[in-house]
C-alpha cells in the first residue's frame, strides 16, 4: 500500500488561527489543498482559488491553503499577518492550516501522504513550489496533482473538481 492509498482527511493539522484544522470535517467532500504563500510570483492564485471556492463550495467542495515558507522565505508573516494578507488583499474565505514545511526532514504528515501521488507528467515527490495543488476526493484520497504554475481556474482543475462533485 503506498502513501497515496491513505485517507489524507485523518491527519492531524492545525488551524491557522489556532486549534485544530479538523480535516475529518471535509470527509465526503472534495477538497482541494494548496500550499501558498504571500510573496510570490503565484499569489495572484488566491483570486482563481478564491472563485473555485465561491463558485462549487454549495456542491461539497472547499480549498484548504497550507502556508509554507520554505520557497525564498515567501510566506514570512506570522499567522496574524498571513490570515489579514488573505483576508484583506484576495477576499479569501477558504480555511487556512497553520504554517508547516512540505518537503525535508521537517515535512508535515499532510504532505508524506500527498507527494507519493504523481501529476499527468510523471513528477512525485517535492513539492516543486508555491501553489503546487493536490485535489482529494469524497474518500479522502487524491484524485489528482497539478503543477504551481496551473492555474487554480484551468479547464483540467475545473474539470478534475466537476468530476469529483458529480
């Protein structure tokens, strides 16, 4: 059994504003989890994020933004400074977890469930940089790996979520 056969659901995280993230809480739900950042050349990919969840949030779905400053330092703030960034700059109303590292000895549990999963070109493992995006499924596994630079409004995101509420 390999990584990417695990409920990603059952992992504990915390919220960005403290507590717990409460992952099971989307079981049965489609949601899409995003490593992002603050300072970098992707944010504007909270607005397109931002519309996925204003757009199907009614269907079952949510995004789940997971800051991470281990690309150049771009998500800095602390978790004050990050959730007002979002709130203030993109409108964002998707849930936020605390800030973690995706790759390295220090990688949240999250993420060793996540990068064992390949992309429609092959890659597993790293996370390649901000906005790399991982869509689960009703069952809490991954359906689907798209690339930072895909953006969050792509006809295969869209399509890939689509599938996912039918």
């Amino acid at each position: 059994m390999t990584t990417t056969d695990h409920n990603v659901l059952d992992v504990e995280i915390g919220a960005l504003t403290g507590g717990s993230a409460n992952l099971p809480q989307y079981a049965g739900k489609a949601v899409l989890i995003v490593n992002v950042a603050s300072k970098c050349g992707l944010t504007p990919q909270y607005s397109g994020l931002e519309k996925l969840q204003e757009r199907y949030a009614e269907q079952g779905f949510t995004v789940l933004g997971v800051p991470c400053n281990q690309f150049l330092g771009q998500e800095p703030g602390t978790a004050e400074e990050i959730a007002e960034f979002c709130s203030a700059t993109y409108g964002v109303t998707f849930p936020l977890t605390e800030k973690v590292e995706v790759n390295g000895e220090g990688r949240h549990p999250l993420y060793e469930r996540l990068v064992g999963f390949a992309d429609d070109e092959g890659h597993t493992g790293d996370i390649r940089w901000n906005f790399e995006k991982f869509l689960i499924g009703r069952d809490g596994r991954v359906v689907a790996r798209f690339s930072p630079r895909t953006e969050p409004e792509a006809a295969e995101v869209v399509a890939a979520i689509e599938a996912q509420l039918g």
